[in-house]
C-alpha cells in the first residue's frame, strides 16, 4: 500500500526547490560578487543567515550542513562554522501524517498490533521521528517513521548541493569536491532504506556482542516496512547530562564510546558515520546504547591498513610510507608540499594516540573542536593551489572525518583524560589485513550487506 505523500512527483520537487532554491541562490550571487565584481560581503552574517534558513526546512540539506562542517575542506571557514551549529529541531510532523504513515505501513488495523502508540513524537530528526510505543508482550518500542517526498527532497537537495560545490570551486580551486558530494549521495539515499537500516542494526549486534559497555536496540521484523522501522526502546540519559561528573565516570564513558566507534573500524572495517548526539544514551551503569543506524559506513579492507600505515608513518617520520597511505585512499600526483600539508591535518587527528600517556583529547579553539588546524591547512592548500593545482579529497574521508571530530568533541564535552595511545595500539596490536578482510567479509554476508563503492 502506497502513502500518496510519499510519490516522488514532480510537484513534490518543485515545492522543494522553491524551499531551497533562494536560500542557495543568495548564496551563489554574494560569492560570485565576491570573486569577479571586487566586493566584499561580511560572511560571518551571510553564513549565520544561511544557517538560519536551512535549520527552517526538514530532510537532508540540514545534515548536509552539519557534516560539510565537520569536512576542513569542504567549506569556507566562516561558513563551517555557522553550518556547526545546524540542529535536527525542526518540529515533528502532527498526528494525522502519524495516522497515514502507520496505516500505509501496517494496514488499517494498525493500532491493533500496539497496547499503546504515543501520539506525540519522542524524537524529531532531518529525515524522519520517532513514536515510543508498547507492543502486545509489553516491550517498550521506539517507531521511526519517514517523512513524505524524502526521495524528492534529497534529488532536489542533492543537485542544489553540486551547485553550491561548483559556485565554491571557482571561487576557490583548492578543493576538488564531486567526490565529496557523490559520498553524501550515495550515504543519504541508503538513509532513506530502513531495511538496509535494520540489518546494519543486526550486524553492530553481531560485532559488539562481546563489548559490556555498548547496547544496541533489537529489530521487530513483524512491525517493520519500508518506511518504518520498529525496534526495542532503551532509556538512557542525554551524555551532556554527565559533563560535570566525577572523573572515573567521564572517562568511563569515553572509552564506552570509544569501544562503541572504533571496534567495528579497526576489527571490522565499519563505523557508525553519525555521531550525532541524539544517537546514543547512557545508562545507570555508565554504558552506552548506540543508536540510529541509517548511517553506516563499510570500508575496503586496504582503506583501513593505510589509516594504520600513516600512523606509523607519523611515528616513525617515514615519508615514503605516508605517501603509500595516502596513494592507497586514492590521493594522486601529490607533491611534497601537499603530502606536508596533508601531514598537519593527520598529525592532529592522530595526536592523542601518538603520546604515551593520560592527556584529553584536545583542545577547542573558537567553540570547534579541529578549526583552527582546519583553517590552517585550508589556508596552505589554497596557496599551493596557485603552483601545483588542487586536490581532490577521496570520498571515504567524509565520514571518516566526521567521526573523528564528533566523537573528539564528546570527548572534549566529558573533560576526558586517557592514555588514548595505550587503548589504540591495543585495538590495533593483531590488525592483519587478511584477517580484517575475511572478518568483514562473513559478517556482511551474513546480514546481506554490500560493500560500499
């Protein structure tokens, strides 16, 4: 049974594109003034307007904006640092969408498989809300449903993007971003398929089976479809609950979520591309449920060996190995100039595990964890623009980066301090390639999930 909200019709990308449209072509127009005609726009206030707008609208440009940010890339400084601050708050969709939606999904008997269905949503996200509701055998459960026209809103925010990246190379060729934007295409459509969603649940359950400090929901087959995917409910408080938190408590949590992220990489080849705030709780026990599994990124076996051969290319001062890591992600023709430049941004985000000892995890300069470092080398790529030409950054670093920066946020909100060289290089210890390789491979057959391109 077909929802009629959710038809991907032409007039469903119209309204859209009128949604977005002016807000990019504001954008368009003050860059391009800036770049041919001389002028000068205050892009702090232009970026904080553009945040503004897009927080207005629901679906995928808001995440959009909130992981360009976390790309030191991808974006010009001022305006990274307004789309930092785009929050998934845009009001939850009322109660007869609710009705439609469940009656489409479960038949119009739908209430009848509930003892009781929230009316008001939990959780409101870019793409879709949750309902809390309670099952015939009294398990407590969390209801994600789909918002309409999604797959309009993201064909439509997707080609509004490429403008943005095309306006953004000619005022600033440094970067080369299509491989960028085909890594957020390819990431948000599979958002949009909560049975690809629930069989990556399965299989964070199967890889963290043996990791006490890290929950993760069950899957409802019988309750779920297409456009709603049904799990079991886990209470667990908000991290941010627990800044002030004794010590032992903080660091406990780290390294949950630590273990939470970085298992599945470093054992597996997998992480969790979201970690959004909202998508995971603590318990009493100070471990964590992970949730929302709709961003889910699965690496080739070799992408996960240069990430450890640059680490011991950084330790080691080894060039000629540095340049294998990077050639190996797919970096090309990159003169010595570039590989340093490379190198700052690597030596950051491998700086907590390159010292022996308890430290944080960093430090915040300007409210953003990673800026200032970002900055720097944005700033060093735009000038070796000018001789040697721009880069472009392979497509696997967009959410591989954002991991890194979210969860070294989290870790700066607790006030962590851990020898986070002593619990990577025990991650790490027995890496083999085979054996990554063979690992990924029977755990992704046995959900039917596919390698990502």
């Amino acid at each position: 049974m077909e929802d009629n909200l959710d038809k991907n019709s032409v007039r469903g990308r119209i309204r859209r594109y009128s949604k977005v449209s002016g807000t990019m072509a504001g954008l368009a127009t003050k860059l391009a003034g800036e770049r041919y005609l001389g002028l000068k726009i205050e892009r702090e206030d232009h970026a904080l307007q553009l945040m503004q707008s897009l927080g207005n609208l629901k679906g995928p440009l808001m995440k959009v904006g909130q992981i360009l940010a976390t790309i030191p890339e991808a974006l010009p400084p001022e305006y990274a640092r307004a789309f930092q601050e785009l929050q998934a708050n845009a009001p939850s969709m009322g109660w007869p969408f609710v009705r439609r939606r469940m009656k489409a999904e479960l038949g119009p008997d739908w209430e009848t498989k509930f003892v009781s269905f929230e009316k008001e949503a939990a959780a409101a996200a870019s793409l879709g809300q949750v309902h809390k509701a309670t099952s015939l055998d009294g398990q407590t459960l969390a209801c994600k449903l789909q918002y309409p026209d999604m797959q309009s809103a993201i064909d439509t925010d997707l080609n509004q993007l490429k403008i943005i990246f095309s306006l953004y190379e000619r005022y600033d060729q440094a970067i080369k971003t299509g491989q960028i934007h085909e890594e957020l295409a390819a990431r948000l459509s599979e958002e949009l398929d909560y049975r690809l969603e629930a069989r990556h649940c399965k299989l964070y359950t199967s890889i963290l089976a043996n990791e006490p400090g890290v929950h993760v929901p069950e899957i409802i087959e019988e309750l779920s479809t297409d456009r709603l995917l049904t799990s079991t409910w886990l209470e667990g408080e908000k991290i941010l609950n627990f800044i002030d938190g004794h010590s032992e408590q903080r660091n406990e949590l780290a390294m949950n979520m630590f273990r939470a992220w970085y298992v599945p990489l470093y054992h597996y080849g997998i992480i969790h591309g979201d970690p959004h705030l909202g998508n995971y709780t603590v318990r009493p026990d100070n471990t964590i449920n992970l949730l929302d599994f709709g961003c889910v990124r699965v690496f080739k076996p070799s992408f996960i060996g240069g990430v450890i051969d640059l680490y011991n290319a950084l330790m080691t001062d080894n060039t000629d190995l540095a340049v294998h890591a990077y050639e190996t992600w797919g970096f090309k023709n990159l003169s010595q100039e570039q590989i340093e430049t490379l190198n700052i941004w690597a030596n950051f985000l491998y700086s907590p595990v390159m010292e022996d000892r308890i430290r944080p995890i960093g430090e915040v300069s300007g409210g953003v964890y990673g800026r200032e470092t970002a900055e720097k080398v944005h700033k060093k790529l735009r000038e070796l623009n000018k001789t040697v030409g721009g880069i472009s950054v392979p497509r696997e670093f967009v959410f591989m980066d954002r991991a890194a920066l979210g969860l070294g946020s989290v870790f700066l909100h607790l006030k962590a301090e851990i020898n986070w060289y002593q619990v990577f290089n025990e991650l790490i210890d027995d890496f083999n390639l085979n054996t990554l390789q063979a690992r990924q491979q029977k755990a992704l057959a046995q959900f039917d999930i596919p390698l990502a391109a």
